[in-house]
C-alpha cells in the first residue's frame, strides 16, 4: 500500500492563462491512483494554499482548467481533485462515499508545493459534501467556503429527479432502502468536529441545489457553536452571471485570505 496523498506521477497542462502554471498529478487515495489539476501563479509571492473540489459526477461538472487558473490569480495555488473513477484514475466515483478521502489526501498533494501549513477548501454544489466532510476529517483546514453547495445526500435524490437513477446505481437504492448510506454521505450531523470558520453561499432560486440545503447547513453549524457566515442572493440560480460570478470569486477568495490572518 503506497502512501496516502503521495504523488505517482506528474505532467505539465496546457494552461488558458500565460502567469499561471497548470499540472496534472496523479496521486495515491486509498490505495488508488486518483488524478487532479494543480494551479500555480508564476507572478505571485507566497501564495496560499486552496484545495478546490468540484461539483457534478463523473463526467459532468469536471475541473475546467479556466475555472482553476481564476481561483489562483486571486493569490492561491490551487488543487482539485477529480476524484477517483476519473479521467483514467483509479476506482468509482462513490458522491462523497470513499472518494470523500480523494479530498482528504488532496490536502497532503497540496501541501508538498507550500510552505503553509493550514489549507482554505472550497466547494461547489455537490462539492459541498466533499469540503464538509475535509473539514470534519482534517485538522489542518484554514477555512471553508459552499458555494451552492450540498449538505444533505438524501434530499438531493429527492430533489434531483434526473440524478435519482445514478445515485441508485453508485450509493446501492434509495433513501428509503438504504437510508444509512445516504446518512453517511451527509456531514451535518458531524459539523461539531469542524475548527475552521464556514461561508456559505448559495442563490435562494437554485434550480439544482435546493436552499435548504444551505439553510439546513448554518442550522447545524451555528446549533454546534461553530464560526460561519452567510452570503445569500435573492433570486440568483446555481450559476450566477458572468460579472456577479467574478466578483464573488475575489470576494470569497479575500474571506479566505483574512480568516487566514484572523
């Protein structure tokens, strides 16, 4: 068994922007060999560190390398996952099951290109479980930002109505069936292990994850006791537009960036 979050290989990407350096590693999860996309600005001095972990499943919501290289011209090197099963890694995508840990050593990839030693996670949409349970399982976290995301694995199978046929196939039925396979996909019922401060932001017209979802989030997190923040935006859905989108990334990325300091 190789060592978790040990690198196995690693290749130069094509990179859609001149001052950022894009990598795809190979590393080890569970005894699998996972993959993901690294970011490096060329033009920034001690960046900090951001594991990003991606939304959709398998093949869709992948890691755009656009999106990445937008996350680290804000000062950050940048990891994110594919998670297992992915673009020739290793395994099955299991939505936040065992793959949860391909997030979980992401942490230890990302920390052998910095020098810090706390890491900011951030999550979109189905990401969101992946962020939780990083933080749930690390102690090493900085900060936490949702962004649109889920908290809650059974409520998305009877939100999503288009999903429900995947997540029988990957998670083994339904709610109804197996309901402690969705439980254990959920974090809110672990957030009392969680050190590091939490923004939440999610569009109250989400036509993919529901609000609730974040509503259910900061109940738990604030009944725990625990630092978090609410950015919410009336009317916006799971995408905001373009301009919105770009100043919310800055927005989030100065959060982080302060909490780190704090």
């Amino acid at each position: 068994m190789c060592d978790n979050g040990k690198i196995a290989s690693m290749r130069k990407y094509p990179s859609p922007n001149p001052t950022i350096r894009l990598d795809e590693i190979t590393y080890w999860s569970c005894g699998l060999r996972v993959k993901g996309l690294l970011a490096r600005p060329t033009n920034i001095k001690n960046p900090e560190a951001m594991l990003y972990l991606r939304g959709g499943l398998q093949t869709v919501g992948m890691v755009r390398p656009a999106r990445i290289a937008q996350f680290a011209q804000q000062g950050f090197i940048v990891f994110a996952p594919y998670y297992r099963g992915n673009r020739g890694g290793e395994g099955r995508d299991e939505f936040a099951g065992n793959d949860r840990f391909d997030a979980v050593y992401g942490v230890d990839v990302l920390k052998q290109f910095v020098t810090c030693k706390q890491v900011h996670v951030y999550g979109f949409s189905r990401g969101g479980l992946m962020a939780m349970w990083t933080a749930i399982l690390r102690d090493d976290i900085a900060s936490v930002v949702t962004w649109a995301g889920v908290s809650d694995a059974a409520a998305t199978y009877w939100d999503r109505v288009d999903m429900r046929r995947g997540l029988r196939r990957i998670i083994g039925g339904t709610p109804n069936k197996v309901p402690e396979r969705y439980e254990d996909r959920t974090p809110l019922y672990d957030v009392d292990q969680i050190d590091a401060p939490v923004l939440i932001i999610h569009g109250t017209s989400d036509q993919h994850v529901d609000i609730e979802h974040a509503y259910q989030l900061e109940f738990c997190l604030q009944d725990a006791g625990k630092l978090v923040e609410t950015w919410y935006s009336f009317g916006l859905k799971h995408h905001y537009p373009p301009k919105l989108n770009r100043e919310t990334v800055q927005a989030l990325c100065q959060w982080m960036k302060k909490k780190a300091t704090s």
